[in-house]
C-alpha cells in the first residue's frame, strides 16, 4: 500500500539543521519513505492525505521515560506544592521508594494495562518511537517483571519501544555494596540471557549511586553487551557526563550541572547528551543546564520527556519542545531538532528513523500549524493531526 501526503506548507526534514521544504509532498511505498518534495506518481492503489496548512516533521523519539510503574503520587504533588520539600516527603515513605512499593504491589496484567493506555495517549502526541526504564522493581524477580511488562509491551504495540534496565536506587534495607553485587553478578546476566533489555542505565548522583559504582555496573552491563546510559549530574555534579564519555555511553541524560568542558568531552567521544525540561519545570528547579555551552562547541542535544510518576507527569512531545524553549531557553529550531533526529541518535536507530529522507521507515506527524515556530508557541493546543508509524495513520482527527 502506498501513501501521499500532499500539499504540506513545510516538511521538517532534518537534513542541515532542520531541513525546511516548503509546499512539498511525500510519498510513502512499503512503510518506507520513497520521495520527498514533488512527487509524481501513478500508482492506483494510494491513500491521501491533504496536508494543507499543516507542517509534517519526523515523529516524535521520546528516549527517556519512565512510563510503566504502579500507583501514582498526587499526594506528593499537593504536598510539595503547598511547600513541604522533597526530604520530608521522601522520609515519609514519598519518593521513588512509594512508587517501587506500588509497582511491587500491581500485577504484571496491571501494569500491562496501564502501560498500553499511555502508550495510546502518547501516541495521540506523536511520539512514534519510545524508551521504557525499569527501575521499581529493585530486587530481580521485581525488575524481570517489569521488563516483562515492557517486553509484553514492545510485542503488541505499533510504535517502536526500547526497553532499559535502570539501577535506580538502594531498595529499602539493604546495603548499598550488597546491592551493586545483586545487580552485577546476578541481575545484569539474567536480563541479558532473556533479552528483556537494549540498554543498561544507571542514576549517577549524589541523592544516588557515586561514580565509582556506576562506572562498575556499567561495566559490567558492556561485558554482556548492553548499550549503555546514564541519569547524569542532575541534583549536583559527581562526575556523571564525564564518565559517560569515558564509557561511550550512548547518552547522557538531565545534566542540570554538567560543565562545558565535559560537553566537550560528551562530544569527543560521540555522546548524545539528553534534557528533560519538563521535569525542571514540574519540580520548579531553577538550576538550567549549559544551553550556551551546547551552543558554542556545537555539541548536539536531545530533549525527551522523563515521564514519570514523581518528577514529570508530561507525557506531550510538542509540550516537551515548548518547555526547552521556555524553560530551558533553547532555540525552537534545536528543540525540534532534539526531540527528532537527535532523539533517534540518543536510542542509536537514527539509520532508521528521525528524519524525513528516502529509505527511512516513514515515522511521521502531520501538524496543524503552518510554519514549524507555531509548534513550540502553541503551547496550550494539541496540535497533532496524524500520527504515522511504518507508513500507517495510528492517530487522526477530522477537522
Ligand atoms: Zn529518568
């Protein structure tokens, strides 16, 4: 089956920065891009799509989410925002801690369930490609089932999930020399001898693990072939980035602290370095990363979601490129950028997706906006039209 869609006032292709065509179309053959730009085509059998006065952009690549857990935390929410802060909510049982306890507590159809209603509504955002952590389980019966659900998840879904092991956090009495030992020697080869997991990630911070552990798990996570990832210098700078580059990781994500010379060491050794405006602002974190820095080593940056119980309950990507903009300041053409192409790169599929070019799976979001600016600045309006995946409408409205 063959698709057109025509018309389209702009088409972010992300070749050269963001690759604008205007009044261009694109046709999709085998769930694959075929031309973009003036199409001519005599195929009979051909579904239509009118873009007019709409932008068309790759998909949205949300690399970072925590998007399978049990319970959820509106209790903490109201008590953080009439002013109790987060080491007492967190002494009160709060935290990641309430949410593993919740998460331990659901059953796997549970979490399956709820799991596959967000992936629907992210998908209604346009997100086509997305990363699942684990990281509630803490214990390995706990953080297979999890990787089950993702798995489970993976299987069924049309969008493209990567799942990740994450090392979280010390569970609850437990020693935390012990715990590195369960995740190295019995966790890390039991995930990898039933391939529940792409990536191995690791929360690199002082509230965390030090550098000296993580460097250890991540380690031995490479030993079994793991890619590797890690929640870098978010609450204060322990090294985190510096690291990442040290281990090639493939990305290094929130990186409220890092320093300009470690983007340049990120850059040097082909790390994709990772922000999550939308935790800053639902925390009201006032520490920024090194916009500026990015700027001048022209250090690529992807932007992602973080979706979470806790820290972002922002699941929208065109919301997510708001807030870089905002929050974060970045420019609207490098926040799109980073939650497509460099989105991509941060799950190492960008040979496969993350921009609009022949032969790529055709990964696509029809907007309703005329110019591609209009995306991060309609801030209060879903602007998605179509979500496309492999060539297929998985979203539409009328309108
Ligand atoms: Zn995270």
């Amino acid at each position: 089956m063959a698709m057109l869609i025509k018309n389209a006032c702009e088409i972010l292709t992300m070749k050269d920065g963001i690759g604008v065509v205007k009044d261009a179309s694109i046709l999709i053959e085998n769930s694959r891009i075929k031309t973009v730009g003036k199409v001519k085509t005599d195929k009979k059998k051909l579904e239509t799509i009118n873009a007019k006065n709409c932008v068309v952009c790759p998909g949205f690549v949300d690399s970072h989410t925590h998007l399978v857990y049990g319970g959820s935390r509106e209790d903490e929410f109201a008590m953080r925002v009439s002013g109790v802060d987060y080491e007492k909510i967190a002494r009160a049982g709060g935290g990641i801690a309430n949410t593993v306890k919740m998460t331990r507590k659901a059953t796997k159809q549970e979490l399956y369930n709820q799991g596959k209603q967000r992936i629907n509504n992210i998908i209604k955002h346009g997100t086509t490609t997305v990363e699942i952590k684990s990281g509630y389980g803490l214990s390995t019966p706990e953080e297979l089932k999890m990787l089950r659900v993702i798995n489970k998840l993976k299987k069924d879904s049309v969008l493209d999930i990567i799942p990740t092991y994450l090392v979280h956090t010390v569970p609850y009495q437990m020693k935390r020399r012990d715990y590195i030992d369960l995740v190295r020697e019995e966790m890390i080869p039991e995930i990898a001898k039933k391939k529940l997991a792409v990536f191995c990630d690791i929360f690199c911070d002082k509230i965390a693990f030090t550098k000296k552990e993580s460097k250890k798990v991540l380690l031995k996570a490479k030993e079994f072939n793991f890619k590797l990832k890690i929640h870098a210098d978010e609450f204060a700078n322990v090294g985190g980035a510096r690291l990442a580059a040290q281990l090639n990781c493939t990305s290094a994500d929130h990186l409220l602290y890092t320093t300009k010379s470690a983007i340049k060491a990120m850059k040097k050794s082909g790390v994709i370095p990772t922000l999550l405006p939308g935790t800053s602002f639902f925390l009201q974190i006032k520490k920024k990363p090194y916009i500026k820095a990015y700027k001048s080593t022209e250090c690529p940056v992807a932007i992602a979601s973080d979706f979470n119980p806790g820290s972002c309950m922002i699941y929208s990507m065109p919301k997510i490129i708001s807030l870089a903009c905002i929050v974060y300041g970045m420019c609207v053409e490098d926040a799109i950028i980073g939650a497509t192409k460099y989105g991509a790169k941060a799950l190492d599929l960008f040979d496969k997706i993350g921009s609009i070019e022949k032969g790529k799976q055709a990964d696509l979001v029809i907007l309703c906006v005329d110019n591609y600016k209009k995306i991060p600045y309609y801030f209060g309006e879903d602007i998605v039209k179509y979500t496309i995946k492999k060539g297929r409408i998985i979203y539409g409205k009328n309108r």
